[in-house]
C-alpha cells in the first residue's frame, strides 16, 4: 500500500494499492526485453518494479519532485530505468516503436490520448488505468465523436475489465478501467483520406454512405450505401479511406490533430 501523499500533492490522484493489478497491466501489454516503455506518471512506483522486471528499456516519467526523489532512492540503481522528471505532456516521444504502460491522472486522459494517437507515433501498444466512462466512450462500436473514431481507426481499443475503487488509496468516486491499446496495421500514407472521410461522416451522421461516397468503394469497404454515417463502426471508415487514398490528394490533417 503506498503511502498516504500530502494534501495539495494527491488532489485528483489515485494511487494503485494492489500489486496483482499492476501485474495483470504490465503482462497485457505483452513487454519484452526488447521493448521501450514509457510510464507516464510513475508516482511512487506502484508500476515501475513490475515493468523494471520485464527487462525492457523504462522510461517513468513524473512531474512531481517529491516522487521523483522517491522513485530514485527506490529504483535509482536499476540499470534499464531512466527516471525523467518532466511534464509528460511535454516530453519528446520516442521515434523508435514503443509502449505505454500507465496509470494516468484521469483529468489529463484526452490530453495524453491526444499526444500518443498522433499521427506520427511510433506507439506500438499501451495498457492503462482511465475512468471507466472514458474507456466506455472510446471502446464503444461507435464513437461519438469524430476525434475518438480517429484513434479506434488506427488503433484498436479494447476494455479489458473494470477495476474497482479499493484497489486504489485514495479510492476514486468514479469508476475506472483496464484499457488496452493496439495498432492496428493502417499506413500513415492513408491518415489525410481517413480525416476527410472521417470528418465527412461525422458532419452527416443521419446521412446514408451513399450521399457521401461511391457505392462501389463502400462495397469494397464493406459498408452498407443505404447505412446511416452514424452506425457505421471506424474500422470500415478505415478500409473505405484506405481504398480511396491513392485516387487524389487530401487535404493536410488539422493542427490539433498533429499532437
Ligand atoms: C494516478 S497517479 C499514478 C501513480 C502510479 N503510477 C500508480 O499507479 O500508483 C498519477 C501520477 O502522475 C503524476 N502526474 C500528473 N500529471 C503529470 C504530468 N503532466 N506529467 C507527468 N506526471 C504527471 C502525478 O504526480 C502522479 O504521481
């Protein structure tokens, strides 16, 4: 059990109390020897132990300085550990492929996702402690909003269980969840078309596929033309943007899309 941090510090910050919790996170996110992981909000290590042990290269990386000082004096020696004490939001992200394996502040969630989705990550997988509706919204067949449909496009996401308050000091009101992240093999050649065929859907969610695009693509995509945008799942967006890419060029993605 961690112990209690002091008021201020802990404001919105849920520790994980529960080892086999941390275990279970770490083996779902497959690590490796050959890995790269990054730990985004290391705090006082409830993780950390469990990914130095895999022998993959860690990155834990923590905003805090009282914690940092505590992750050093706990795991300063381990030689596959860098402890970055940093804005995770900020920090560089590695240009070799790579893995997250966090229990990230819940607040900070869409602002990480955001960062990690981009379209120029060499994220490979990640295995995270979200709150659960967020974890609902994003796994859910559909999105609802375009941004969400974007990373389940190239990524699939899956909820892999909930996890309850207890295992958390202190305990949250709201409740969270295992979330796991994989990339789905989508060529970033083909990211321009999937916005604009993303983007074109989501402005026309009671509009059939076929008022957008040509009946003979959505075929090949295995979309239904007379199907509303909205019950369209983003993985067929996806095929549909990957049939289409080479036909023209596409517009730039919008910034806030760019990480
Ligand atoms: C929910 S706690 C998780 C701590 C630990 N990983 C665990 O599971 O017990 C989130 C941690 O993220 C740190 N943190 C919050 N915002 C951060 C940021 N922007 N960059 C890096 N670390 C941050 C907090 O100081 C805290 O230690």
């Amino acid at each position: 059990m961690p112990s209690a941090p002091r008021a201020g510090r802990s404001a919105g910050v849920h520790f994980l109390a529960t080892p086999a919790i941390a275990a279970q996170l770490v083996q779902s996110c497959a690590v490796g020897v050959d890995d790269l992981v990054l730990e985004i909000g290391a705090g006082q290590g409830a993780l950390t132990g469990h990914l130095i042990a895999t022998g993959a290269r860690i990155l834990a990386v923590e905003r805090d300085d009282h914690f940092v000082r505590r992750l050093t004096t706990r795991f300063g020696d381990r030689p596959n550990l860098r402890i970055v004490h940093a804005d995770a939001r900020e920090i560089p992200l590695p240009r070799r492929r790579f893995l997250v394996v966090a229990n990230i502040p819940y607040a900070l969630s869409t602002a990480f996702l955001r960062r990690l989705l981009s379209p120029h990550t060499a994220l490979n997988r990640a295995a995270l402690l979200v709150e659960w509706g967020f974890a609902k919204r994003i796994c859910a067949a559909v999105p609802r909003h375009v941004e969400q449909a974007w990373w389940a496009a190239r990524f699939e996401m899956t909820l892999v269980s909930r996890i309850g308050a207890h295992h958390f000091s202190p305990p949250p009101r709201v409740g969270s969840a295992h979330l796991l992240i994989r990339r789905r093999p989508f060529p970033r050649t083909a990211e321009r078309a999937l916005w604009t065929v993303l983007s074109a859907a989501y402005q026309h969610p009671g509009a059939p596929a076929h008022a957008l695009f040509d009946r003979r693509a959505l075929r090949r995509a295995d979309i239904r033309a007379a199907d509303p945008n909205s019950t369209v799942p983003p993985h067929r967006w996806a095929r549909l943007a990957l049939d289409l890419a080479p036909s023209r060029t596409w517009p730039a993605l919008p910034r806030p899309l760019r990480g």
